[in-house]
C-alpha cells in the first residue's frame, strides 16, 4: 500500500510539473496579448471609462455572491454556499469555540483499534449493507450507526447479544452479520414480525423476544436466568446494545446492577437535543473544552450557533438551547427520558454530580467518528464542529469511492448521532 501511495505521489508531481510547464506558456502568451491591448486603449483614450467599467463589474459580482452565501438557504445552492461559507479552516476554528465534549474514563483508557481498522472495517462492511432486508429504515439507523454497531460487535465477540429497541428489525440482522451463531435477546414493545404485514422486517432464527405480549422492560428482566438459559458463565462476554430513547443514565446503573460491562447506545445526543438524557450531555461540563454554555443572547456563542443553526438541520441555537434561569444542561435543564414522554427539571448540580458518577465508573468513552466528511456524504442534519473528526476526512474522495462508499444513497448519511461504546465497571469507591 505503501508503495502505491509512493508511486501515486510522484506521479501526482510530475503531471503537477507537466501542468506547470504548459501554465507558464499560457501566461506569457495572456501577458503579451494584454499588454498590447493596453497599449491600444490608451492611444485611444479609452484606458480611464475602461478601468472604472471594470470596477463597476468587480463589485456587482462581489455584491450578488455575498447574498447568495448569507440568503441562499432553501435553495438548491444550499449545499454549495454551506462548503464554500465554512470550509475545511471554517470548521476547525469554530469546533474550538463551541467545542465537543466528552467522557472521562477512569484511567484514560481507550479502545484497541484505530482509524486503519475502521477504515478496513468499512470496506468490508459496504457490501453486507448492501445485502439489508430493511431498505428504508426511517427512524431507524443508517449507515454510519449500522457500521458502528457491527464493527464494535465484531471487535468485541461476545457470547451473547442483547438488543433493547429493536423496531422493524434492522439493528437484529446487523448483530446477526456481526456474529453469526451469536444468540440475541431483543426487548421491544412492538414485536418486529408486526411491520412484516407492511413490507421489510428482520425477525431472527436465533433470537429470545421480550417483544409485543411478551414485552419485558430492560431494567426488569431476570438476567441470571437468561444468563444461565444460555450458558453464559462470565457477564464481560455479554454486548448490550440500546436504540430505546431511555435516560441513559437510568440504563447505566440497570446495566451495572446486571453485570454488564460492554454497553452501545445508539443516540448519543448532544446537548439541547434529543429526547432523553444522554451521555453527551452529561459529559457536557464547565471543565470540559467548549462545556458550560453561555446563554448570553449577544455573546459569541449565540452568534455561531445563530449561523450553523441556518446551515445545518440539527444544530441548535441559544433559544432552543437554554430554557429558564440560562439552563443549558440536558435540553433546557431538563433529564428527559421515554422518548420525551418525562422530563424531569434538574439542578446543574445535580446534572454535574451525574456526570461525576458516569466517570466514575467509565473504563473505556468512545464515539463512533462519522464515517466520512459532510462535503463527501452530503449530509445536511448534524454540524460537523460538534462532532469528532470523520473516518474519511474531508477532501479523501478517492477514498471515499474506493471504499464504495460513493455508491450508497445520501440519505443513509443523515441519521448521526454520535453513538456511544463504554466500557464500564463498578466504582471501587
Ligand atoms: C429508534 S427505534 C429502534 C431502531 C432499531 N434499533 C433500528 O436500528 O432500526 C426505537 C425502538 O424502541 C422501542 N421501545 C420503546 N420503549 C422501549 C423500552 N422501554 N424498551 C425497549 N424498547 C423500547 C420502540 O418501540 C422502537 O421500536
């Protein structure tokens, strides 16, 4: 590979010479041809009405494509203006103002793999995606989440899969090509073969349903007779895995109480978004770069937010951010939980000694990075300054194709939201 690179680079430079060679020529000859034509005006006195007319056209087209930048925003322009007004350097300088939080784990462990992983990881993965029952998974995960959750799962190995919000079956059938003769336990209310009378469901062969009559919330399940049903002697070896809109805090201690330690959970939402509280929120502190958000309607962080909310669908902006008395934790101040159907107000005491526990039982915090740049995936939703750099930078558009990524839908890019891997285990303290 390396060699490829090597023999692709000085390939790259001597077409880069040839190219120069032939500019330089193209210059002379424009100089000589412009210079001549100078000559001509003056002798006939048009030099002067020529340089103001010239003038005159610089700042019309200075003018006209300034309002398309600023006003230009339902128009099919849109994208366009969006690359072109924040551009690679754009988005660096404002992630540092409002900056991207995280969880501290406790010895500042982190995961095994890394971007030469994920990268072949994807190239592998592009194909079996292609093979989805579930076409169209509206409200469900799109491809970068999908990726996530079978590349961890693979990494991971576990003995048993466990799945809480499972809807039309898509997230089943992407632990199923994870780990083929893995059991499954899959808790949902509405049990998946129900959406099959409508089109595309996924119900699995080797799979234990809490689902419809059966239904069984998380935090309620007997787990040390699922663990002994299969066989499962060791509960680290176990993957659990949460797509259910719940307070994950609320899953956090539940998932403690049983035992587990490899836990993904799916909408990680960002601070002042979402329907229930998330760790991104939690994790969103004064101490962190960027945490502690200014409600201050003229400051600069109200100007950004202001400007990225135009640009992107999910960004928020100070209004939808702080709710009474400048409370800008969870949304608005408040823990949300059951897809929104409670929201309970909290202190920001309370909300900082929240994010004291979590870290103090996290071994491992680590975001799924967006598979690849906005300016590759053309996705319109999340703002690319709040999350990590992408897997596919920016730019990489060879890389992107190469890895097949080009021939997917754009709208499988849009439903980012920062899922989660922890490793976690009881405090000793
Ligand atoms: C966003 S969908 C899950 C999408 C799915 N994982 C996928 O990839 O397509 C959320 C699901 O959680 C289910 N749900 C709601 N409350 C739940 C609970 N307490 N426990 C488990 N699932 C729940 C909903 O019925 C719904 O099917």
């Amino acid at each position: 590979m390396l060699e490829r690179v090597l023999s692709l680079r000085s390939r790259t430079t001597q077409a880069n010479s040839e190219e120069d060679v032939d500019d330089e020529s193209k210059t002379r000859k424009t100089l000589s041809l412009t210079t001549r034509f100078l000559n001509q005006l003056t002798k006939t006195n048009f030099l002067w009405p020529s340089l103001f007319f010239f003038l005159f056209l610089l700042i019309t087209s200075i003018a006209i494509h300034s309002r398309n930048i600023v006003c230009d925003v339902s128009s099919t322009g849109l994208i366009h203006s969006r690359f072109n007004f924040f551009g690679i350097d754009g988005l660096d300088s404002e992630f540092g103002l409002l900056g991207v939080p995280w969880c501290r784990s406790k010895h500042g462990k982190t995961v095994e793999w890394t971007t030469k992983d994920l990268i072949k990881g994807i190239e592998e993965f592009v194909p079996v995606y292609e093979t989805r029952p579930i076409k169209n998974n509206m409200y469900g995960m799109g491809f970068d989440h999908s990726f996530g959750l079978w590349f961890i799962t693979r990494w991971i190995k576990p003995e048993l899969m466990i799945e809480s919000g499972a809807f039309k079956g898509h997230s089943t059938w992407v632990l199923r090509q994870a780990m083929p003769n893995t059991p499954i336990v899959s808790l949902s209310p509405r049990h998946p073969e129900k959406y099959l009378k409508k089109g595309a469901a996924y119900v699995d062969g080797n799979c234990t349903y809490f689902a419809g009559k059966d239904f069984v919330d998380f935090g309620s399940v007997d787990w040390g007779r699922m663990m002994k049903k299969h066989g499962v002697t060791d509960r680290s070896l176990v993957l659990v895995f949460f797509d259910d809109h719940q307070n994950e805090l609320k899953r956090l201690k539940q998932a403690l109480k049983a035992g587990f330690r490899h836990l993904v959970f799916e909408d990680n939402y960002d601070t002042g978004t979402g329907d229930h509280y998330s760790f991104r929120q939690m994790c969103d502190q004064f101490y962190v770069r960027g945490g502690g958000h200014s409600c201050f309607k003229d400051g600069d962080e109200a100007r950004i937010r202001t400007k990225r909310r135009m640009f992107w669908e999910k960004a928020v902006d100070i209004g939808e951010l702080c709710g009474e008395g400048e409370a800008w934790w969870g949304v608005k101040g408040q823990m949300r939980d059951d897809f929104n159907h409670s929201n309970k107000a909290i202190s920001y005491n309370e909300h900082f000694q929240n994010s004291r526990f979590v870290e103090s039982v996290l071994d491992v915090y680590w975001e799924l990075p967006p598979v690849a740049g906005p300016s590759l995936t053309h996705q319109t939703r999340y703002d690319p300054a709040r999350v990590s750099s992408p897997i596919v930078e920016d730019g990489r558009f060879g890389l992107f194709q190469r890895l097949g990524l080009g021939s997917l839908e754009t709208s499988v890019f849009n439903g980012y939201t920062q899922m989660v891997y922890l490793q976690v285990s009881k405090s000793s303290s």
